[in-house]
C-alpha cells in the first residue's frame, strides 16, 4: 500500500514533539514566534519527525524538530534568534530572481532588503504590518491595496513624510520611518 505524499504548505509550520515540557517549550516559543505572520503551527508526533534524542543522566530525551517549507528548521528548544531565523525561512525564495541586497534603516534599525522591492514589501517580508497612525485616535494602519490607491501606507521616507511605501523602491541608505499622523518634515 502505497503512502500518500502531502505537499508542504508555506504557511504551516510543524512541531514534532513528545509529551514533556521541552517539547512544550518549543511549540510555546514557535507559537509565539509566528503569530504575527499568519501561519499555523501544527504539533506532530515525535515519531514522524527527525527523531534526536538527548542523552543525560536521567536518561534519553526526545528533542523537538521544527519544519517550515517541508525542511527541517531547528532541532530543539528555538531561542528568540533561531525564531527570527524560522520566520526568515518563511520569505519566498524559489523561483524569484532577486536585486542586489540592500541596506536600509527603519526606525533607527537596520534592515536588509533587495533592489526591485518597494518599501511595503520588504516591511511586510520582515512581518511588519503596522506603517503609519492616524490623526485623530491613533490607530494602527498598513499595507491595505498595496497599488497606490488607498494611501493605508504613508510613511516617511527620508524626513518627507506622506509618502506611499507601496509605490516606493527601496535603495541603499535610505531612512524609513514609522508616520504618526499628518508626519513631520525634516525628521531624519
């Protein structure tokens, strides 16, 4: 009898995990991790994972695998750089022929983008959603059309505020700030 093969989903990560509280602490941290992206995290048996094992004076432990893209992320517990790694291995790579990376800062820290992205899309492939508040209750707005037509994405880009990150490339040095209403002039 033949085993059906299932396609892995980009937006689903697998924890393969035991029953004791290591594995508990992996899926809670993945858990956490994703939460802003979208993605499902889905707790597996061990067995079907990678299956490592930990060997201590207590004995042998199972060690949690995490499986984004259908490969193997990380073994164990992630701690929070392992964690932007997962979400990192989440960018859409096959079959896209990308610019030259390029560096940028986005308030006051540095971030890595590629030539022919606009701004929007390489805030929203870091998982940043919110990019600018409004006036009146300050509430958080992003990317809502994403081609220019409903102003959801102003930003201020280079101390100019009131400028759409949806129709604006990115290009190496340029500052790109989160707009708290109507934005100020000259904020660099």
């Amino acid at each position: 009898m033949m085993q059906k093969q299932h396609q892995p989903m980009r937006d689903v990560i697998d924890v393969f995990s035991a029953d004791c509280p290591l594995c508990e602490d992996a899926t809670e941290t993945i858990r956490h991790a994703v939460q802003s992206c979208g993605c499902t995290v889905r707790e597996r048996p061990w067995e079907e994972g990678s299956q490592q094992v930990c060997y201590s004076q207590g004995g042998a432990h199972p060690i949690p695998s995490i499986v984004a893209g259908g490969r193997v992320v990380f073994n164990g517990v992630p701690d929070p750089e392992d964690a932007q790694a997962l979400i990192q291995s989440l960018r859409v790579n096959d079959g896209v022929q990308r610019g030259r990376p390029v560096a940028l800062m986005y308030d006051g820290q540095p971030i890595q983008a590629y030539e022919g992205e606009t701004i929007a899309a390489a805030l929203l492939a870091l998982h940043q959603r919110q990019l600018r508040r409004t006036i009146r209750r300050d509430d958080p707005r992003g990317v809502f059309c994403n081609m220019g037509v409903c102003f959801d994405c102003l930003m201020q880009i280079d101390g100019r505020p009131n400028v759409q990150a949806c129709l604006t490339p990115v290009r190496d040095g340029m500052s790109v700030e989160t707009q708290r209403g109507s934005g100020t002039w000259g904020s660099e």
